[in-house]
C-alpha cells in the first residue's frame, strides 16, 4: 500500500494507519478510547464525544470532565459541536489558549430530530453562509490547531449539500472533511453511498477527505479507500462492543491493498468477557463510582455479547448489573470456550432509516439566507 493511503496528514498530526475513531454520544469518553487505542498499539486517531461549544465555554462540569484526556492520548482530538459562529469561535479560542486538544473537529452530521428541527446538525450546512461564518470563526478561534469537518451528504436526495459544503470548508482553511456517505432523511438505514465521498475526493482534492458509513471490518475499510480514493477511514458502529476492531485496522493497512496476510482479532467469549469487565472498571474509574461505571457500561452488553449463545435471561440481568461482583458473577456463568461467532463482525447499532427531516419552518426557502440557530439545536446531540 502506497504511504499516500497507509497515513494520513492532519496539520501536524501524522495518522497511520488513517483511521478516526468516530465521536458517538455517551460511547467514545475516555475508557472507551483507551480500549481502542490499547488494541491498535496507540495508533490511528480516536476522537472524544461531542463537545457543545456553549457548555464549553460557559465550563459547565460534565462537559469539562468530557474534555479531560488521558496523558498518553496523543494527539488529543475533541470534535465540537455549535450553531453560533461566535460561541464556536470563542471555543476554539478556549481550547487553543488552554491546550485542551491538539485537533478541533466539528459535528454537521447529526441527524437527531430535535437538533435538526431547530435547524442544527445535518440540516446546518444547507444555510450555506452560516456554514461559511462557522467555520471562519472556528479556524480563527483555533490559530494553529488544524480544524476539520464531519458531515453528511445532506438533507435528502433533493437537498444534498456535500459538495457546496466541501468547497466552502476548503475556502476556510479547514484541514479535512470526513462525509458519512448518507443523507439525514436516511439516518442509520440503508446502505452508505461511497460513490458520493469519492465525488467529493474529486471536488476537493486540495485537502484529505475522509470516509464514513457502512465500514463493519477492516477488510470494508480497505475496499471503501480503494472504492473512493479517500485519504483515510472513519469507524463508527462498527466498533461498539469490539474495540479490537482498531488492531485489525493497523494489521490491515499494513498487509497492502488488499490486506493479504493480516491477521485478525476472533477472540472467544472468555477473551470478549475479560474487555468487556475491563471496560466497565475503566468507567468506574473514570467517573469516580464503581456503580455509576457499570450503569454506565449496561448499554455495551448486547454489543459485547451479539452472536454468542449468551441466554436471553443473563443478557438481561447483565444489562442491570450494579456492580463489579455483579458482573464477574453473571459472566462466570456463561459458556466461556465458545470462539467467535459467524456473522458477527456485521452490522451493529443503529439501523432504521427516516423518511422525513424535520426543519425549522422555511428551512429550504433560501439556502443564502443566514439565519439565527436556536441555541436550543445543541441540545441532545449524537453522531452522524
């Protein structure tokens, strides 16, 4: 594999293999990178949760515990997620004066209904001039920390904004895009269109895009570099519950184009029980309580356990567990020998599919106009 397609070029930032661990809401804090990372041999890039640039800025609590990292992430990556240029520049400014990161992302992707009815989110970069005003605030704020994008193709088939979107961010001196290949009308559902981030390569050559959707094992990782011509990958739900999926990303990039020779991760369920009792003390650890962390952890469980012959009846009384006891006893029970399943490096997380974006009244009329965004769209975020 050629160096141009085995790293990826982030400001300063060198990232090889090019893989970006995707933020996901209440799924990519702390112990979840460093699961991640502990299986790529810290290699690759691992994003944190979104950041609201008003809680950040205004240092609400949770949101500046949310901006902690680990002393060995590097580089210390926080995706921001904002409606207003100017609280989006002044947070910026915050992380750049405070050295809270090394790389700004910004979210455009959510598809959520209460962010996009408020006009934020994938319903955003429609307005075409306050994306344009966001952005300019943003790499201003940043000074000389490289800023970059995730986005989708638009709002639906009849309103895509990819491609104006891109060329703006390029304008702005935004270091890189990631496209999840899917229009918000779409959500989780159907199938990614790759053809569309290998159309925006094309249209934006002068900077990396990366591409995102439907990437369930590193052997789709491959196939969507070779498929598109992106610069790098961004790995979403095909993740949760298998953070070895990162060491199979390196082994892959490494082998070649085609990953011939790489050897990946099958761990047996006695393997997938010793991560997933990791994981739930790292949350512990992380919040400060042990039953807070497995509380915490439940919602990993049914990700963890997807295709062994776990028992309805234990995968329940996992998914309400209070403690470490708890969870060592009700993993004690199971049949531990049982080696990875068939199937179930497929699909993962959210699936259904929506038909219809709800917008702020108007929404389409003008895609110039620069309207105010309701602070109320950085409500109840969550990834595109």
């Amino acid at each position: 594999m050629s160096s141009r397609t085995s790293e990826l070029q982030i400001g300063p930032h060198t990232v090889s293999p090019p893989v970006v661990l995707a933020p996901m809401a209440g799924i990519t804090n702390a112990p979840f990178r460093t699961l991640c990372r502990e299986f790529s041999g810290g290699r690759g890039l691992f994003v944190s949760e979104m950041i609201t640039t008003r809680a950040l800025v205004e240092r609400d609590a949770k949101t500046m515990r949310l901006v902690h990292f680990d002393g060995s992430e590097k580089p210390r990556s926080i995706q921001l997620y904002g409606v207003d240029p100017a609280y989006t520049g002044r947070a910026a400014r915050m992380i750049a004066d405070e050295d809270l990161a090394d790389h700004i992302d910004l979210n455009f992707g959510c598809p959520v209904p209460k962010v996009t009815r408020k006009g934020g989110g994938s319903a955003l970069p429609y307005k075409r001039n306050l994306l344009r005003a966001i952005l300019r605030e943003a790499v201003a704020g940043a000074g000389g920390l490289p800023v970059t994008m995730k986005m989708r193709k638009g709002i639906d088939d009849d309103h895509l904004t990819y491609l104006d979107a891109g060329r703006i961010a390029v304008e702005e001196g935004v270091t890189a895009i990631a496209l999840h290949g899917r229009t918000a009308a779409q959500h989780y559902g159907g199938t990614a269109d790759w053809d569309a981030i290998a159309r925006l390569k094309e249209h934006v050559p002068e900077i990396p895009v990366l591409g995102n959707g439907d990437i369930w094992s590193a052997d789709d990782a491959l196939r969507m570099v070779r498929e598109t011509g992106c610069d790098g990958v961004v790995v979403g739900r095909g993740c949760l519950g298998r953070p070895w999926l990162f060491g199979d990303l390196v082994a892959a990039f490494g082998a070649g184009p085609d990953g011939s020779g790489a050897s990946y991760a099958r761990p047996a369920l006695k393997e997938v029980a010793g991560v997933m009792r990791r994981h739930a003390e790292l949350l512990g650890q992380w919040i400060g309580d042990e039953r807070r962390g497995v509380i915490d952890f439940r919602k990993h469980v049914p990700w963890y356990t997807k295709g062994f012959s776990v028992g309805k009846d234990v995968r329940h009384r996992m998914a309400m567990a209070g403690s470490l006891a708890e969870l060592d006893d009700l993993l004690g029970t199971l049949d531990l020998d049982q080696p990875w399943p068939a199937g179930a490096d497929g699909p993962r997380g959210r699936t259904a599919g929506r038909n219809k974006v709800v917008l702020p009244e108007g929404w389409l009329a003008d895609p110039y106009e620069n309207p105010r965004v309701d602070a109320a769209a950085e409500l109840d975020i969550s990834g595109g």
